[in-house]
C-alpha cells in the first residue's frame, strides 16, 4: 500500500502533516498547470499547421 499525504487517518494534523499536505497539493497543482500548459501548447501548433496549410492550398489555386 503506498503513502498518501493527502489521506488522513484521524487524529490531530500536526504541523508536520500540514507540511506533507501542503507540499503534495502544491505538487499535484503544478503537475496539472504543466499537463495544461503541454495541451494548449499542442492545440496551437495544431492550430497552426491547419493555417499553413490553408495557406499553402490558396498558392496552389493562384
């Protein structure tokens, strides 16, 4: 069974368990921020490359 910070098992949080928490939420957070920032980052190179082929299809009808 693996550790979850996240997961309490009753009993007071004591500062160090706050600690835990907090480090894995900021973790889990910036996992996210990335993973987002890889999605839009592919959207618009995709988003592009329909552009340039637009482009590229008009040329060859002039």
């Amino acid at each position: 069974m693996s550790y979850d910070p996240l997961h309490t098992q009753g009993g007071p949080v004591t500062r160090a368990r706050a600690k835990k928490m907090r480090e894995a939420l900021n973790g889990l957070i910036d996992q996210i921020w990335v993973e987002n920032n890889i999605q839009q980052a592919n959207q618009s190179l995709d988003d592009y490359q329909g552009m340039v082929n637009i482009i590229q299809v008009q040329e060859k009808l002039s």
